[in-house]
C-alpha cells in the first residue's frame, strides 16, 4: 500500500475527537481510523482473526504520519481533560483467543489502542466484592464484544451473583439474547427488514455503545452484515426506500470499499441525494478526495432544493470549510448568491477539481457548467468574454462571484 507523504496540516482536530467521544463515549485512535476509512474494515477482520500480524502495512500512513496522528491525539486529549486508560485488544478466536499488536512499534502499539474517557474521580473499592464485580463486568462486556455468548453468558451469572442490584443485568441479557438471534435468518421482505433496521437503530445499538463503549462495532459488525446479506437479495423495487440500499448497512461498519462499489454500480444512483452523499463520503475514505468532493456537487446540482439539508449533514471538512467561505464572500460582496452558486464557488476555489470531471457524473445546472468552462478557458489562455457575458445572463452576483474569485 502506498503510504500518505507526511504533511504539514493537521488529521484530525480537537471537534472530532469531542464529537467521537460524545457518540462512542470514549475515544480510541483504532475506532478513529476505522470509522475515517483510514483502516479498511477487512484488513482489521483479518487482524481480528490472526491473520495479520499487525496493522502497520494496513495504514495508509507513514510511521512519522502516525506519530504525528499520536501526539495530535494527545494534546487534544489533554485540552479535554480525558483520561488514558491502557486496552489490550484479543483475536477472535472462541477457543484460544490469543493478544494482538497493532504495531510492531511498542508505544504506537499501546497509544493506537487505549480508551480516552472523560476524567472522573477514581472508586474507592472498599469491599472485595465491589471489586470483583467490577472485574467480573468487565469480562461480560469483553465477551459481549466478541460475540462468545455462551461465556457472556457465564459471566452475567457471576456479575448477578455478585451485583444482583445491578442495574444494567437485564440489558445484558438483552444484548445476549440479540447476538444470538443474529444466528436465525434474516427477513426477506422489505417490512421485515426495515423493523429489524428499527430495533437495531433504535434499541440495540444504543443499548451496545452505552454498555460496551467502543467495542461496540465489534458486537454490531455480524448485525450490519446480515442486513447487509439481505438487502442484497431483495427484489429490486422502484420507490426504494434509502434505508434499504445494501450501501446503508455497508456504511454502518463502515467498509466504505464496498459502499463505493455498490453506489457506483447503482443504475438509480442519481436519483438519490442520499446515495450521492453516501458516495461522497465513500471516495473520501477511500483516498479519493477530489471525487468525493465532486459527488457532494453532483448531489446539490442535481437536487438544488436539498442543499440546505445536505450541507448541515455533510462530515467533509473541506467542503464544511468552502461553504463558510462562501457565506463570507456574500457578506463581503455585500450580495445574496442563489445556492445553486455554491458548487460553481468550489470549482473557483479548488480550480484543480475541473481535471477530475469526467470521472464523476455531470454536473447540468447552467451556472455551474459556465463557471467550469470559465476555469478551463482561464487555464487554456483562452477568450473569457462570451462566457463572462452568459454567467452574467444567469446572475450578475455570479460573474460578480467570478471577478472576485477567479480572477486573480
């Protein structure tokens, strides 16, 4: 794998590891990685399964990228006052499950596994019992994790035994339960698979990331993939409700490969704003930036009136950054642009991205094809004059857009 150069610019800043910490309740670089796409969820599988010795070639990072990613994670760690707790993370193995190393580099090892967690007051164990009850809740949620439920099932005996107050003994056994109803098959029909989307929406995966933290998408994985298996095999039905694309479920390990595959093999696909964004998202964690960030604008030209909605949703901080640019040029103009403006401005900001237009779909809407052959006929040395003069037809705050960005 070709490893990313080192940079100057940060990966990850201080409002992602707090919004990360806020849905997981704690932070893990690993989890990170996985969920960025930044570690493909098969290379991890394999990991998990001792088949892979570490996870330093399955990184599209240098060592001095990684460092660097570590000690990123540190400081942001400490402006947030989170504690360090070390992890030791296990092969899947149901009967001897061996300890894995993420990286053949010691601290890198133990700093890409380790929980931050809000900072609380350490307990006082002053009763024995309090302590093994502790230790034996610990073991459930591990075996919870990896899904060994006749173990789990031993070890919500001996927490009962020991904690029978505990409150959270019949939400164990919730969880228990739902793992091993994961072994029956899965609905075939669309109203059974959306009820089984709900209650594992709704219930079981909140349920999990309250009670496992970040092991979570561990106990969840086999859920997602059997949907995933499911909604692969459904009839293919015209009003398709977004929620029953295999992409949905494939984004949800996330194995972002496998949702770029199946979205741009999708006939329907630009049709969907959702599956567009989901795309987006897709080439992004794939190491496909300029891609992902022309299928955001492909989703606003092609579905102007989704746009508001789609930008309050959208996770890529470039486009995030580019949209705020956009509001302050309108402030500095002194002008109010169309939103169909939008996609035209990140094309004069990012000029680069008119190379990669052919790899994506159309971009139609007239403003933004003008604002595009303008980039080119700037680059190419060519007469601007007829083109100025349509984008101008289209909306004066557009050429005005224009002066002001892409002349220069």
């Amino acid at each position: 794998m070709n490893k990313r150069a080192a940079t100057s610019g940060g990966f990850i800043d201080i409002g992602a590891v707090d919004r990360f910490l806020v849905e997981h309740g704690s932070f893990t670089v690993l989890d990170w990685l996985l969920a960025e796409g930044m570690l493909a969820y098969a290379d991890y599988a394999a990991w998990r399964d001792g088949n892979r010795e570490t996870l330093d070639d399955a990184l599209p990072l240098a060592p001095a990228d990684v460092d660097h990613l570590l000690a990123e994670i540190d400081r942001h760690g400490q402006a947030l006052h989170l504690a360090a707790e070390p992890r030791e993370i296990f092969t899947w193995s149901t009967s001897n499950p061996q300890p894995l190393k993420a990286s053949k580099r010691a601290d890198a090892d133990r700093r890409l596994v380790q929980q931050w967690r809000r900072a609380s007051p350490a307990p006082q164990f002053d009763l024995f019992m309090d302590n093994a009850a502790s230790v034996a809740e610990s073991r459930l949620c591990g075996s919870l994790s990896v899904r060994r439920f006749d173990e789990a099932t031993r070890d919500l005996n001996a927490l009962s035994r020991l904690d029978p107050t505990n409150k959270s003994l019949g939400q164990y056994q919730d969880l228990i339960n739902y793992g091993r109803h994961l072994q029956t098959p899965a609905p075939t029909d669309a109203q059974g698979i959306l009820a089984e989307l709900d209650g594992l929406e709704q219930e079981v995966q909140p349920l999990a990331r309250t009670l496992l933290g970040s092991n979570a998408r561990d106990y969840l994985t086999p859920a997602w993939q059997r949907l995933t298996k499911a909604l692969k095999e459904l009839p293919a039905q015209e009003d398709l409700n977004d929620r029953l694309h295999p992409s949905y479920a494939l984004a949800q390990i996330p194995e972002w490969e496998a949702v770029r595959q199946c979205l741009e093999s999708e006939p329907r696909l630009l049709q969907r704003p959702r599956w567009l964004q989901c795309l987006a998202r897709a080439c992004r964690a794939t190491g496909k930036p300029e891609a992902g960030l022309l299928w955001w604008l492909v989703s606003m030209d092609r579905h102007l009136s989704d746009t508001t909605s789609a930008l309050e949703r959208c996770d890529d901080p470039v486009l995030s950054k580019l949209f705020s640019e956009f509001l302050t040029l309108q402030d500095r103009l002194r002008i109010e642009l169309p939103e169909s403006a939008f996609p035209g401005f990140v094309l004069l900001r990012r000029p680069g991205l008119v190379h990669y237009l052919g790899t994506v779909a159309p971009l139609e809407r007239p403003e933004t094809v003008v604002m595009a052959r303008l980039i080119e006929a700037r680059r190419d040395g060519k007469d601007e004059i007829a083109l100025r003069r349509s984008l101008g037809e289209i909306d004066l705050g557009l050429l005005a857009m224009y002066l002001q960005v892409g002349v220069r």
